[in-house]
C-alpha cells in the first residue's frame, strides 16, 4: 500500500508553481509602479500648490499639470527649484 509519486509529476508541479510565481510578479510590477506614480504626482501637486499660496506674495506662480506635479514628487524639493529656474529662463 505505499504510494509512489513519479518524479515527472513532482517536477511538472514545481514547474507549474514557479511558472504561477513569475506570472503573478510580472502582474504586480505594474500596478505597483502605477501607484507609486500616483502617489508621487500628488505630493508633487501639493508642493506646488503650497508653492503657489506662498509665490502668491512675491509674485511666482507655476502652472499645476501632471508632467510638473511627477517632477515635482520625484525630485522634491531641488524639482520644483528646477521648474522655477526653468519657468524664468523660459
């Protein structure tokens, strides 16, 4: 009565398992990446905005849109010092 397992079958298992494993990674990345854009975008937006509510009394304003608000939130602070020195020279 002992059981015998194929050591074909036990291989096509642990095939299958890493097989599942590297497509449910491939399937998070993005999503990850996506979020982590998100989350980035608004903080940069909020630093503008904060920048514009206080620019407000010296006369500097930076227009708000998404390609300033991602450079903003990766970069911090030396991004929105970029979008400024790039707003005077431009």
């Amino acid at each position: 009565m002992g059981i015998s397992i194929d050591f074909s079958v036990v291989l096509a298992y642990a095939f299958g398992l890493l097989l599942l494993y590297i497509v449910g990674w491939l399937l998070v990345m993005p999503l990850k990446f996506i979020l982590r854009l998100l989350y980035n975008g608004i903080i940069g937006g909020l630093m503008l905005w904060i920048l514009n509510l206080a620019g407000g009394f010296f006369n500097v304003q930076v227009v708000i849109n998404p390609v300033t608000a991602l450079i903003a939130g990766f970069l911090g602070i030396p991004g929105v010092l970029l979008i400024l020195v790039l707003q005077h020279i431009l």
